[in-house]
C-alpha cells in the first residue's frame, strides 16, 4: 500500500478522477483542499523541488486573477510562490505526492506509473 497525499480541488473533475484512481491502487490518501488548507511558502517550496519545476510551471496562467495581477512579467521566484500563497487557485492540480517524488496529476493516465516508481 502506497501513503500519498493530494492537493487537490473537490470541485475539479481531473482531482476527483486522481483521487478515483489512488483509491483503486489501495493508497492511504492524505487529501489536502489546498484552497481551504492553504499550503505554507516551505511547503510550496518542497513541492517544487519534488516537482523538478519553477513556480511559474505551477501557476495555472488561464487563471484570472494571474492576468490581473500581471503575474506574466513577473521573475521572481519569491513573489511568484507569495501570490499562489495569497491566491492558492493559481496552483495547479492535482498534485500528489509520494515519498520523496511528487507529480501533477494531468494527465491523470501518469498517475498509476507514477505510484508504481
């Protein structure tokens, strides 16, 4: 049995599909609602490194309010993990993470590969 846990939406048909196929693989999910259990900068942090990605790869771009606050012409990495912080529908999900790995669930046929590494 694989302990994961999830960022995830409710409202987002791609997380409640991950969250299908977790159980499935018989994982012991720590479901996390990142918009009502906002993640900390440390953590945020964390999951890039796992991710292997730069906070911009995080950001969900479409997002309005990435447009409003002008986040395109923004560099830096600090104020770009502030703003998912303050703005946490800017991170992209899923986001599971497993030992010392972490993926976004999208597309969600990665997962089971991803469980089995």
């Amino acid at each position: 049995m694989h302990e994961v846990t999830i960022w995830y939406n409710p409202n987002c048909s791609k997380c409640r599909e991950a969250l299908a196929i977790l159980d499935e693989n018989e994982c012991e999910i720590v479901a996390v609602e990142y918009l009502k259990t906002i993640p900390t900068k440390d953590e945020i942090t964390t999951a890039l490194t796992m991710l292997g990605m730069n906070p911009r790869e995080l950001m969900r771009t479409k997002e309005e309010i990435y447009s409003e606050l002008d986040l395109g012409a923004e560099d830096d990495y600090d104020n770009l993990v502030d703003a998912m912080i303050k703005h946490p529908i800017l991170i992209e999900r899923p986001i599971i993470f497993k030992d010392s790995k972490a993926i976004i669930g999208r597309p969600t046929s990665a997962i089971a590969k991803f469980l089995q590494g």
